[in-house]
C-alpha cells in the first residue's frame, strides 16, 4: 500500500495518529547508513589513520564515516564505533561554539545510531536508553539538529521511553529552523494532522514543502507525505502555506 493512501486514509477517517506514523516513517532502527560528516579524502587513507592516531579530530571523523558507510573502506561498524567514542570521550566539553564543534555532535549522533541497531560483531547490545542519552546530550549542549531530530522520533515513537508528541514537537521544531529536512517533514506531518498537537495545516503544509524540496533519494516518504497532505489541502491552507513559504525563506537562512 502506497504511503500517500495511508496519509489521505487518516486524514480523512481518524486513524490513530501513532499507528499512521508507524505505517510510514522510516524505523530509526534500520539499517540504513549511519548520518556522518566525512571529507571524501579516501585515497589518502594511511595519511588519515596516522592523523587519528595522533589526535586529528577531522581524521578520526572522516574514518569513522568512511568505516560506517563502507566507502573506500569495507564496511567496519564496530571500528567505526571506535572512532566516533573517541571523538565523544575526547571532545564532550569542547565549547559548541567552536567550529569543530559540528563534528563532535555528529560522533554523538552517530553512536546513538549505532545503539539504536547494535553491532552484531562487536557485541553491541541495541541499547535505545543509551541511543537517547547520547542524542540528548548533542542536541541540547551542541544544539545538534540531527540530535534533536533524532531525539524527536524516540519521543514520538516512544521508542525506549514513554511517548511525548507535545515534546517531540519542540525538538522537531529546533531542528526544523535550522534546516534538518526530515525535521521539516515529521513537523509539517504532525501539524497539518493535528490531534496529538493543534492543528495547524498551512504551516504543515511549509513544513512539508521546505523538506520535499530538501529531501534526498532516500526520502521517498518525504513526497508522498506531502503529496496526500497538498491533496488535502483546501484552498486558503495552499494560499496561506505559499505565504508563510515566501516569507520563511525572506528571514531564514540556514
């Protein structure tokens, strides 16, 4: 069934706000690759591992990603793992207005992926506990957008904790102004649907528009979920969506 059919369906009859957003939000456990920041330097991979081993915080990063996507490495979790706990053990207290600071928030959210999922090899038990402890730190001490993002779904989920829609909203809407698409997305869906939330169509419908135009080809459900939401629309929620759309991007930049 097409995810654009489950939105119209309770859109229009009710379904249960948390059984239509487990019909179609990506699982936060999947296996989908881990969302990292690496500088694409695979050809100097010796230059890199001796780089991390003296300290360099760009070297252990970029290994890290580079050993949790498997690009111009195989694919090594559990080194990967190793890489981004030593960012985070190193650099925790490093001030978040330093530059560096973007990529020590990214160790954080990459290590709470991984206890998200677990790491078979390293026996990693999945921990979703630990996984919100870590999202929580970089998205409040850091204010991380993929930490608060990630935060967001584990209250909306209530994936290890009890659920909180109204709190997952005021994560989701941190990291929405700072630009996080799928932020944008699950915002614009909560709002345009109301109910756990007040509703709130046209500046769902913003929200759902700035995250299709930023969604990437992994981020199928982004279209759909703003395509049945358009389709649903009345005519003033458009007009009044275009009009918020013209001005958010007039104020913001990101």
């Amino acid at each position: 069934m097409r995810i654009g059919i489950w939105i119209v369906s309770f859109v229009m009859f009710g379904l249960a706000p948390a059984a239509a957003l487990e019909s179609y939000l990506p699982s936060l456990a999947s296996s989908a690759p881990i969302d990292c920041i690496h500088s694409g330097r695979y050809a100097l991979l010796p230059t890199l591992q001796r780089a991390a081993e003296s300290g360099d915080l760009m070297a252990q990063s970029t290994l890290g990603c580079m050993y949790a996507r498997g690009q111009g490495v195989p694919r090594r979790d559990a080194k990967a793992f190793e890489f981004f706990s030593r960012i985070a053990d190193e650099h925790a207290d490093d001030a978040p207005d330093l530059p560096r600071a973007r990529v020590v928030a990214n160790a954080f959210v990459a290590l709470g992926q991984f206890y998200l999922r677990g790491i078979e090899d390293a026996d990693l038990k999945a921990d979703p506990g630990r996984a919100r402890d870590l999202f929580a730190y970089a998205a409040a001490y850091f204010g991380d957008p993929d930490a608060q993002y990630y935060l967001a779904r584990l209250c909306l989920d209530g994936h290890g904790m009890a659920r909180e829609p109204l709190l997952a909203a005021r994560w989701l809407g941190l990291a929405a102004n700072k630009g996080q698409h799928r932020a944008q997305a699950v915002l614009g869906f909560l709002l345009f649907k109301g109910g756990e939330v007040p509703r709130q169509a046209a500046p769902g419908l913003m929200w759902l528009t700035l995250a299709r135009d930023a969604a990437g080809p992994d981020d199928g459900w982004i279209s759909d979920a703003y395509d049945a939401a358009f389709s649903a629309a009345n005519e003033v929620d458009r007009a009044a969506a275009l009009q918020l759309l013209e001005r958010h991007l007039r104020e913001r930049a990101y």
